[in-house]
C-alpha cells in the first residue's frame, strides 16, 4: 500500500499507553491504515461548515469547508452512509429556533445531494449545557438515534469531529473518535495522551477521505 500522501500532516492510532480498549494495531502510524468503517458520524461546525461569526443563524452563513461536498460524494459512492451529530446550544439559549436550525439542516442535506453525497440524518442536541440533557455531547444519546438510523453498531462507525471533547463522546459510545483541524484551535499534543487519546488527526474531512478510501 502507498503512503499516505498527507503522511507528513496526519498520524492515526497514537501511542499505546492511550489504553482505550480498541481492538487493532496501536503502534500504526500512517492514517492509510483506517480501519474499514461501514459508517462515519460527523460533527457540523468545523467539520462540514466554518461559522466565521461565531455561529450559523442563517443558510446564507452557512459556508461548506473546501473539500466537504466532494468528501460526502465520495462516502456515499462508496456505500458509507453518514449521519451528522451536533449540539445547538443556541436554541436552548433562545438565540436561535429549532425551526429555523432544522431549516438550515434541511438546505444542507439538499446541497450535499446535489452534489452526489447523502446525509441519512441530522440529530442535533437544542439544549444549553445546564439543561443537563442526555443528547448534548459528550453524552451519547445523539449516537444511540444516529446508530439506530444508520442500523450499524457503533463498533462499525467512527466519528469525526473538530473539538477534544467530539473525542470523549465518541468513545463514550463505543467508537473511534478523529480531529481535523478545520475548526476549533486545540493542543494536538493533548489529544494524543489520556483522556482523550484521539484515534487519528487529520487536515480536514477531504483529508480524512483520502485516508479512508485512498486519494482519489
Ligand atoms: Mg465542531
Ligand atoms: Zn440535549
């Protein structure tokens, strides 16, 4: 197998002593060795889209990261489906409603059909964190329903996200859990010890295709 061609930017499956329970080689180095999912889970912000304000009130202000749409193509051309987990706190806070969310949610899934990509589902978590809800990641009630969509096991999937704690909440439900940094700013040193001990780090969700599928 050729090296990855991101091999110089992005590591899979980090040092052994993050001793998280995952089955596989820990001392793999090189992220064209991704294990085979059936489904890959997504966080929004970061991930799919930048939120150069700080947040999305608006489809207009909704802008897909370079790659996104291609990369979404591709999982469904390979017979990967994907569902996408996020929490919308601002709903909770009253900023924003979750009609007006869901409205947003329901353009982008059109967009990514358009471009020949295909999101099963959008299971978003509308609470603030005080609610103390079991939705709002890294809690893992958003996985159950997305896993039950997809009608994979979590061992199955991994998820992909752009923040530590997208990490926690996805080995919370008993998956792999990658960064791109396309979004939020954080210590990659951190992420590659305990507790996080991210299983792989990538550029962004066009990079983490690449890894997955191989370039195209
Ligand atoms: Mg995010
Ligand atoms: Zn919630």
């Amino acid at each position: 197998m050729p090296p990855c061609a991101h091999s110089q930017r992005c590591w899979a499956r980090p040092a052994s002593k993050c001793d998280n329970g995952f089955e596989g080689d820990s001392t793999l180095s090189r992220p064209d060795t991704l294990p085979g999912f059936r489904g890959v889970l997504l966080d929004r912000d970061g991930v799919l889209n930048d939120k150069p304000k700080g947040f999305v009130y608006t489809w207009e202000e909704f802008l897909f990261l370079p790659g996104v749409l291609e990369a979404l193509r591709r999982l469904h051309e390979a017979g990967i489906p994907v569902a996408v987990i996020t929490n919308q706190s601002f709903i909770g806070r009253g900023w924003i409603s979750r009609d007006e969310v869901e409205l947003i949610h329901q353009k982008m899934c059109d967009a990514v059909a358009e471009h020949g990509g295909r999101i099963e589902g959008v299971f978003l978590c509308p609470h603030a964190p005080e609610d103390g809800c079991r939705c709002r990641k890294p809690a893992i009630l958003s996985f159950v329903r997305a896993l039950t969509c997809l009608g994979l096991e979590a061992s199955d999937c991994c998820y992909v996200g752009d923040r530590p704690t997208d990490v926690l909440a996805a080995h919370a439900a008993g998956m792999e859990g990658y960064l791109v940094r396309s979004g939020a700013a954080f210590d990659e040193a951190a992420v590659r010890n305990p507790p996080y001990c991210a299983e792989g780090l990538v550029g962004d969700l066009a990079e983490f295709v690449d890894c997955l599928l191989g370039a195209e």
